[in-house]
C-alpha cells in the first residue's frame, strides 16, 4: 500500500494576516446597550447606531474577502439591537394601554350636588 503525502495549502507570502473588525465590537457593545436600556425606550437610539454601523462592518468584512473576521460579532449586535427595538416598542405600547385606562376610569366633567341645574 502506498500512501500519498498531503500537502497543506499555505498562504501567499503577500496575503494580508486575518485582522478583526473594531466595527464588529462596536456593534456588538452598541447592541448590548441599546439591549439593556430599551425598556426605558432610550435604547432605540444606540439600537439603530448599531444596525447602521452593522451594515457598513458587513459590507467592509466582505470587500476584505475574509481577511476581517467578527461577523459573530456583528450578528450577535444586530441580534441585541433588533431585541432592544423591541423592548422599546413593547414598552410604548404598554404606556398608551395604561394612558388609555387611566383616562377611561377618569370622571368625563365635573360632578354637580343633586338638584343643581
């Protein structure tokens, strides 16, 4: 039996070194904030900062043809960002439920003494 050696494919000497992606990471701290504060509806704004720069890491990661790496990075933040967008318009809804009962339990005018005109 002869055995053939394999050969393992090397990179080009001119090829780039992998390098992560610092968008990637600050998507990813963008979406945990907007996260953790979108049920005090504030987290909207750091939500969609991190959606809009995911969009620009995505698009830089793929002209970099694989020399960036963090897409984790990113999918984990556009994850968080799109939960805090959420949290947030939960939030909203549950505040004009609770305004609605609240001006629905209210007397509609004033309340007159019996035999007042």
């Amino acid at each position: 039996m002869v055995t053939v050696p394999t050969e393992v494919p090397t990179r080009h000497p001119l090829d780039p070194d992998p390098a992560p992606s610092t968008k990637a990471r600050a998507v990813f701290a963008l979406g945990v904030v907007g996260f953790l504060t979108g049920a005090f509806v504030g987290g909207v704004v750091p939500a969609t900062v991190a959606l809009l720069l995911a969009r620009q890491a995505a698009r830089d990661a793929y002209a970099a043809k694989g020399y960036l790496t963090g897409s984790a990075w990113i999918r984990r933040g556009r994850r968080l960002a799109w939960a805090g967008i959420v949290l947030a318009l939960a939030t909203l809804v549950v505040a004009t439920i609770a305004g609605l009962l609240h001006l629905a339990s209210s007397p509609s005018g004033p309340d007159f003494a019996p035999g007042t005109d």
